[in-house]
C-alpha cells in the first residue's frame, strides 16, 4: 500500500514574474500620465526650474527616454523582489516548526510576484522544497541576464537614431542659430539614451548577482537541515 503522493514543487517562472513587474510599472506610468503627474509635453513647456533636475524632465519629456527608463525601473523591480522572496524563503527554511515564520502580508504579496517561493508547509516539505529550488536558482535571474545583453545594445540603436535625426536636422541650421534646437533635442535623445542604457545594465548586473547570492544561501541552509 503506497502513502499519499506530494503535489510537486512548482517550476520557477521567472519570465513571469519580469512580465508582471514590467505591467505594474507601465500601469503605474499610465495611471500617473492620466492624473496629470506624467504628462511629457507638459514637463517640456514648463518653465525651467519648475521640473526639478534637468536630465529628468529630458527623461519623462520624450516617450522613447521614458521607455527606457521604464525599462530600468521594471529590471530593478524584479531584482528586489526575487531577492527579498529569497531571503523570505531563507527565513522559512530555517524554521522548526510548521507554522513558524509564515510570513505577514506584505511578505506574502511580494512572494506572490516572484518567479518561486517555498510552501510553508510541514518543515521537512520546506526543506526539500528548498533544496529543488537552490538547484534551479540560477534560472531566477534568465531575465536579467538577458537585460544585461539587451540594454546596450537598445542604447547604442538609441544613439544611432539619435545622430542620424540630428545629421538629418543639421542643413537646415546651417546659418540659423534659431534652428539649432532639433539637433541638439536630437543629439539629446542619443547620449540619454546610451546613459540609461548603461545604467539598465548596472541594475541587471547588480540584481543577477544578488539573486545568485540570495538562492546560493538558501540552498546552504537547507542542506544544514
């Protein structure tokens, strides 16, 4: 007579998650534009000084430097909250008993958006749990990793378009100081785009690593079991 069987451990999904942090910020953006509070011509008509620093009304004042720095607060985000589901997790592998450390509800929502999370169930589930989680850990940071590739390169494409809307632009102000602007907006675009760019690879190159460490603990304390 065989004993009742275990439901198996969910997979990691951590495209999932990436999806969910990356709809949470643009409907944040959307909601905010809505109100008034994110309103791009608005921040450009403004008068100087009104707006705060200067890279960030040029930041929120053009859709494609605020697609990108959408991009990097959505990457940051998910870093965050796979390393705080993780170090949650720590704390649940390491309780003794069933229902010790189940985590309070703000725990619970930011566990609910992670790519994985433990069962907190029976301490020897939590164990096991944990140790089929440490040994797909890795896969946590797949969105990242791939961030890390991909900002770059959408920075030097925003340069590229940058430089060539403002060679396109140059002619016509040859002789006219007053038409001069389009290609300095244009030569804008091109270097904020390489500098968000370079930070969204710093934040996935942080997040991957802290990712890296948070499941790497995890899997010692469960193997200290």
């Amino acid at each position: 007579m065989t004993g009742p069987v275990e439901d198996s451990p969910p997979p990691a999904r951590p495209w999932r998650s990436a999806l969910i942090c990356a709809a949470l910020v643009a409907v944040t953006l959307a909601v905010l534009r809505d109100l008034g509070l994110a309103d791009p011509q608005a921040l450009l008509e403004a008068p100087t000084g009104d707006t705060g620093s200067p890279l960030l009304t040029r930041i929120t004042g053009d859709p494609v430097r605020l697609v990108f720095a959408a991009g990097c607060v959505a990457v940051a985000l998910f870093a965050l909250v796979q390393s705080l589901s993780l170090a949650i997790d720590a704390q649940l592998a390491r309780a003794p008993r069933a229902r010790a450390g189940l985590p309070t509800l703000p725990a619970q929502l930011v566990r609910l958006l992670a790519g994985r999370r433990l069962h907190p169930g029976h301490p020897e589930r939590r164990r096991m749990d944990a140790l089929t989680l440490a040994t797909e850990g890795d896969t946590l940071a797949d969105p990242l990793r791939m961030g890390l590739t991909a900002f770059p390169m959408l920075g030097f494409l925003g340069t590229v378009v940058g430089l060539s809307g403002a060679i396109e632009s140059l002619p016509a102000a040859i002789g006219n100081p007053d038409a001069l602007q389009p290609v300095l907006s244009e030569l804008h675009v091109a270097f904020d785009t390489t500098l968000i760019g370079l930070v969204g690879a710093l934040i996935c190159l942080a997040g991957t690593k802290t990712i890296d460490l948070g499941w790497d603990r995890l899997s010692r304390l469960a193997s200290l079991r």
